[in-house]
C-alpha cells in the first residue's frame, strides 16, 4: 500500500525482510516501510513504487520486525542482577520471595527518586538496545512513594512505552510500605499526571496474597475504574491453592478474582498465569484477561509453560522476564527460546501425570513465539491497537535486526531465516528501534542518552544504597582481601 500522491514520508526503510504481523501475518521477503509523524503511512514489496521520504534507510540484510514489549516487569529490580546465584538452588519459591523481600524493601528504603531514575535508566536502555519498545511496570515498593516518580520518569525519558502498575499492598511486605486502600488511590491519581500517549498508568495490588482484607480487592479494582484508569493483576499463585483454602474459598485464583467482580468491566492486565486450573483459561479468554507468561521463572519451580492450555482456549499470551531478578539476560531472543524449552517441559509433566499430548498446532515454533514477543505482549498490555504490528494507520514502532552474520548464516535461501532468528538470535543483533518513528537505537547504541554515563550513576547510586542501608551482610564478599566459595580475591 503507497501512500498518498505528491506526499512526502519522514522516513522510508526500503529492501528490508518485513514481518508485519497483520491479520494475514504477512512477511514481505523484500519491503519498504514508511511513515510520517510517527504513524505508518505505507507498507509494500520493493516491486511496487516506493514512496518519497525525507530520510531513506537501506535496510539489506536486515529484518525489520514489530518491536516486542516486555509484558512482565519490574523495573527498579534492575538493581539485583546477580542475586539468582546468591539464593540458587531456589527449590521452594514460597519461602524464597518470603527471603528476597527483606533484602529488597532494605534496599527500597534508601531508593529516592533520583537514584532510583538512575537504576531504571540502565534497565530501560538494556530492554531498548534488544530490541524492546514497550514494558510492563509492577511497582510496589513504596516505602519511599517518590521512588516509584524516579523510575516512571526514567522510562518517559526514553521514550519507550509502557503499561505502569502502581501497587496498592498491605500484607507479606514490611509496615513502612503498607497502605490502605484510599492512601493507595490518591498516590495513584496523583502518578495519572505520568500518563501519556507512550505511558499508560494502572491500579494494582499485586495479587490476592498482598492484601490482608480481601474485599481491598474490590475497592482497589472499583477506585482504579472511577479515576478512568486500567486495572492489573499479577495472577500467580505459588501456594497452588493453599492460601485460598486457608481462606475458606475453594476453586482457583481466576475464579477467585471472579467473585470479587475484577473480571467484570472489561479487558484487564492478568499477569504471568501461574497456577491456573484448566478450567480457568477459556474463563479469562471469556473475560479477556490477557496474560503475560514468564518463561524463566517456570525453570525454577519446574512447571515448564503451558502455551498450549492458553492456546487452545483462543488466547494468545505475552512475554515476560520478570526483571533481572529473576531473569539476568533480558534478551528476548532468549525468553522466546524459554517458552519453547519451558512449553516441552510443561507436556513433559503432563505426559508423566498421565495426560494427553498437545496437537501439533498447539506447539510453538518460530512464528507462533514471535507472535507472543510482539502482537501478544502488545495485547497484554492493551496497547495492541496502537502497536505489535506493521500496518497502515499504526505507531511506528519497529525494530532492524541485523540477520548478515554469523550466528545466523546459513539460512538456506531464508527458508530457516525465522527458524535461524528464533533459535539462534540475540539481541546484540538489534541495529535500530523506532518507536512512534523516533530512532531511539541507532547502530546498536542510544540516539538520547551517553551509555557509559548511564552504567556510571546506576552503579553510584547502587553503591550509595548499599552502603546506608548496610547490604553487605546480603552481597558476596567477592572483593580483594576477601575468599568466597573458596576462591581467593586479590
């Protein structure tokens, strides 16, 4: 489709793979994409006429893709890269969160805005130089209530979008970061002024175990509506039921969000799905819940993802990493590899329990992952009709990959190049990321920001925090003078 007549595009990226994501998910094996005030203006083979444009890219060698979103996140986590191998092996993942948390509202205390913008700059550049465009925000760490201003202002510098949960919790966490329900709203009418055509602001309380009266649920989920806001939920139950019963209700969590009426008033953000009886995913299809699966974090309870219970119920799912965290490497070319490895794993146990296998076209392979990193994420994050597609009308949100190398070669005339991408790819191979138009990564590095002064004021601020909060009796002693697992540090 070309634009119209005697019109002249911004820019104009020619010769390139195009995956557009559109209703037919067309791949044109050699394009042209264009657009103009940060929307898509045309789209179509190199054997069609291409449009004038200001700027033009000769994209050979590249594909050019929808940017992914990261559809499960916690943005001020960035400071806890590396933990997993303090903790590891994490055999119970109750009893684990239980121990990150006292390091974690520790740290938080001491996380103003300004350090904790620093801190959220390093992680958003990391998700943009990979190839992101959009991210999820849980946030609910609010024993300082200007922290959460800090990190939402980090991400709006940016210029990435992003579907931000503001947490309203009062159980399993320290009593400086309680709140009640109407303390929690004014904070969250207060953050609206962060809402944006690239930021959404949400209402949240994490999931049911972080409320101690139930109907906190209700309240939360009514007030969030009556500011005009989105409403999220993290649906994970690590209990399997047990903190449920032991609140006399019997079913599960899905059905548990039901009755307190958080389905009822349209499409909500539902989190990682962790834990939801089979009957429960044609029911949030029902209520369109749209969930965000987290395939890292299956590893270690050892459940694998069942992309095929979600499938088979008409719901394309999103993806996640869930922070560095959980997840070290927030390369989405390795999260799309961990859906597949952790779908096999969850059929696995299924077979083992004695149930039936998939059918094939429940089974995920290159395409159908790359429509959960873009189209799905989108969707989970309700921003489906703005972006996670290159079509005409939409936000330019795209991404270039350079596919000339080789980690990629060979692809056998492209028949593998999907294949080769998906199962081989990296996010180190991300060349450019548009977002509404703005080239916000240009050869690999950031157009808005100087990385080397990012990575300096988020290991000052990391190294401020530790100090007055006096985290050395949590960090490794891997310093000189120091032994560590038996190894010696000079």
């Amino acid at each position: 489709m070309t634009q119209a007549a005697g019109t002249v595009a911004d820019t104009l990226v020619r010769d390139a793979y195009i995956l557009t994501l559109d209703a037919e998910r067309r791949v044109l094996t050699r394009g042209f994409i264009a657009f103009t005030a940060g929307r898509i203006t045309a789209l179509g083979t190199m054997q069609e006429p291409l449009p004038a444009a200001t700027t033009v890219i000769d994209a050979g060698g590249m594909v050019v893709m929808p940017g992914m979103a990261n559809g499960h996140n916690h943005l001020v986590q960035n400071a806890w890269r590396g933990y997993n191998d303090d903790r590891w092996p994490v055999l119970d993942i109750p009893a684990a969160v239980l121990g990150l948390l006292q390091q974690l509202f520790a740290a938080c205390s001491r996380m103003d805005a300004e350090r904790t913008y620093a801190i959220v700059r390093l992680h958003v550049l990391e998700m943009l130089k990979a190839g992101y465009t959009a991210t999820h925000d849980e946030h609910f760490t609010n024993v300082r209530k200007d922290s959460v201003d800090g990190s939402w202002q980090a991400l709006a510098d940016s210029g990435m979008r992003g579907f931000l949960c503001r947490c309203i919790v009062d159980d399993r966490i320290p009593e400086q970061g309680r709140e009640t329900v109407d303390e929690g709203l004014a904070e969250l009418e207060r953050l609206r002024a962060f809402a944006s055509d690239r930021l959404a602001v949400a209402g949240s309380f994490v999931n049911y175990s972080f409320r101690a009266d139930p109907e906190d649920m209700r309240r939360i989920h009514e007030g969030t509506r009556a500011l005009g806001l989105p409403f999220g939920v993290d649906m994970t139950d690590n209990s399997r039921g047990a903190l449920l019963r032991a609140r006399g209700f019997e079913g599960g969590q899905a059905d548990y969000y039901r009755s307190f009426g958080l389905l009822d008033r349209g499409a909500i953000y539902a989190g990682k799905g962790v834990n939801l009886l089979a009957h429960e995913y044609p029911l949030l299809a029902a209520h369109d819940a749209r969930l965000a699966v987290v395939p890292t974090l299956r590893f270690f309870d050892g459940q694998g993802v069942p992309v095929h219970d979600m499938l088979a119920a008409g719901m394309l799912p999103g993806l996640g990493t869930d922070a560095p965290l959980v997840s070290d490497s927030q390369d989405p070319f390795e999260n799309m590899r961990h859906a597949i490895f952790g779908q096999n794993l969850a059929v696995k146990a299924q077979l083992a329990a004695g149930g039936a296998r998939p059918p094939a076209e429940l089974w995920l392979n290159a395409e159908r992952t790359l429509e959960m990193a873009t189209l799905g994420s989108a969707r989970a994050l309700l921003m489906e009709e703005r972006c996670g597609s290159l079509e005409v009308g939409k936000a330019a949100d795209l991404v270039m990959i350079d596919v000339a190398r080789a980690e990629i070669a060979p692809t056998w005339d492209e028949r593998r190049l999907l294949g080769a991408l998906v199962w081989g790819g990296k996010g180190a191979q991300v060349h450019s990321v548009f977002v509404a138009g703005e080239r916000l990564i240009e050869n690999g590095r950031s157009t808005r920001w100087d990385e080397d002064e990012v990575i300096r004021e988020a290991d000052r601020a990391l190294a401020d925090i530790a100090r007055e909060a006096e985290l050395d009796r949590f960090l490794p002693t891997r310093q000189p003078g120091a032994t560590y697992r038996g190894w010696t540090y000079h």
